[in-house]
C-alpha cells in the first residue's frame, strides 16, 4: 500500500485517533481546541481538560439513559415537571424528602393513593428517576404485568429466578394496584414477593382503591390483609385527594368520567 499523498494534520490524526478510541465528544472538538491552543487563546492543559470533562459528561448522560431505560418507567418526569400547586392535598416537603432517598436507606416503603389523573404515577416515575440517578436498581413494573409475569414463570418452573430478579431491586414500583382484580394464584405470588422484600428492599405501590379495600382486589382478605401489613409496616402513605390533571381543563364535573 502506497503512502497517502498527503500526510493528515496533526489536528486531523488526533481527531481521527479519538473516535477510533470512542471519544466521540473529544473528537468533534478536537481540531477547535486545536486551533485555540495554536492561537494562544487557552493553554493545552486548560484545553485537554475541558475536552476531557465535555467527554466525561457525555459518557455519564450515556450511562443514565440506559439505566433510565432499563428502569422500564412509562414515561420519564421529574419533580421538576410536576406542579405542587395544582395538588395541594400533597405534601411537597414529603415528596422531596422521599426523593432524597433516605427511605431507601431505611429500607421503607411508599404507598400512593388516589384516584385516576391525580399524578401517583407521575410521583413514582420521578422518585424513580431520582433512585436511578443515585445508581439504585430500580425497575417499574405495571400489577397486572407483575402478576402476570410471575404466573408464567411459575409454569415455566422459573419462578425462583424470576423471583429473584424482583427481590433483589434497590426499588420496585408497582403501579396501578386494584385497577383489575388479582386472583388467589396472584395474589399469592405477590405476597410471596412482598414478604421477601419486606425490610430488606424498599417498594413504591401507587394504587386507587384504600388499603382498607385490597381484600376485594385480591379476592382473599388473608392474603390482602399479609400483603397490606408488610408494605405499609415502615411505610409513607401519600393520599392525594385532588382533582385529575388529566381532565383539568375540562369543567370540574368531568373529572369522574376520566380513565386510569
Ligand atoms: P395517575 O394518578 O393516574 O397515575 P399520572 O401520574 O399518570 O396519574 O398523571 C397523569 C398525567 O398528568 C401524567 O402525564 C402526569 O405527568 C400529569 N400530571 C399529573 N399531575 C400533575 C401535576 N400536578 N403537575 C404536572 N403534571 C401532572
Ligand atoms: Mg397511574
């Protein structure tokens, strides 16, 4: 192979050099900074270290997105998208404490009640994207999709895995708990879950019925009653009594037409 006529600059080869080792922020900016340094507007030192830093930056946003991804959360908000005003049957310093984490620690739990469009998803979700900025193992599951999840392992004899896999999470939410009714067989199953999260890992349940009304859900009052007390043992209940944010711009007497 013959030389190529040209050689390429050195501002060309190191940009060259960068993306073949992946630094992808570092190469576009490559040939800019070199440009700066020759022309004494900024030393190599201050240079290599802001492209370094814009590099790390990119490598760390990378990192949350995926793990926000892998959290499996419906839709991704933050407190910061959430308007305390429109609810204010809801504590904000509650919330925010909640979202420092501490309860994680503590290994507690949370329970967001209150009918549809209030924002217990919307709470959850960003409690959640809190967890996964903090690097905990969070994963948001829907209790139809849970139950449904663990029956089929169940028959497939991989429900110890399966198992597994939600007890050890930092933080699993379980959403829309007593929107459709769970069997004796779910039931079950969710307990068991439950019990093995119990003081050791922390559960965030958003649900529309009270805890008072579980039995119904899951048909057996023993089982609802089990699951009620080791969730709501060391556990922060949230009523949120407001109106539907969903069906806020429509007139007041609409709200109780609006969907889960
Ligand atoms: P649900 O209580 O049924 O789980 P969601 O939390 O999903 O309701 O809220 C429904 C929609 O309204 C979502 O898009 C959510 O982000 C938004 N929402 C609810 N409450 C608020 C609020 N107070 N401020 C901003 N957006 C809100
Ligand atoms: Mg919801």
């Amino acid at each position: 192979m013959s030389a190529p006529l040209v050689e390429a600059s050195a501002p060309e080869r190191a940009r060259n050099n960068l993306e073949e080792l992946g630094l992808d922020a570092m190469a576009a900016s490559a040939p800019e900074y070199a440009a700066l340094v020759a022309s004494g507007s900024k030393t190599f030192a201050q240079a290599l270290m802001e492209m370094t830093d814009a590099q790390v930056a990119a490598v760390r946003a990378r990192d949350l997105d995926r793990r926000v991804e892998k959290a499996n959360f419906p839709y991704v908000k933050t407190l910061a998208d959430f308007d305390f005003s429109f609810q204010p049957s809801l504590s904000r310093p509650v919330v925010e404490e909640l979202a420092s984490l501490g309860f994680l620690e503590r290994r507690e739990n949370v329970v967001l009640v209150g009918s549809p469009g209030v924002g217990k998803t919307h709470i959850a979700v960003a409690i959640g994207v809190e967890a996964v900025r903090a690097r905990k193992l969070t994963y948001f599951v829907d209790c139809q999709r849970l139950v449904g999840d663990l029956k089929r392992a169940a028959e497939k004899g991989a429900l110890e895995r399966r198992m597994r896999f939600y007890a050890h999470l930092s933080l699993l939410i379980v959403d829309e708990v007593g929107y459709l009714d769970v069997d004796k067989e779910g039931a079950d199953l969710l307990f068991q879950l439950v019990s093995r999260r119990y003081e050791r890992r922390s559960t965030i349940v958003t649900t529309n019925v009270g805890i008072g009304a579980w039995a119904k859900v899951f048909g057996d009052p023993v089982v609802a009653s089990a699951i009620a007390d080791r969730l709501c043992h060391h556990c922060t209940v949230l009523k949120i009594t407001g109106r539907s944010y969903r069906t806020k711009d429509l007139a007041p007497d609409r709200d109780a037409e609006s969907g889960g």
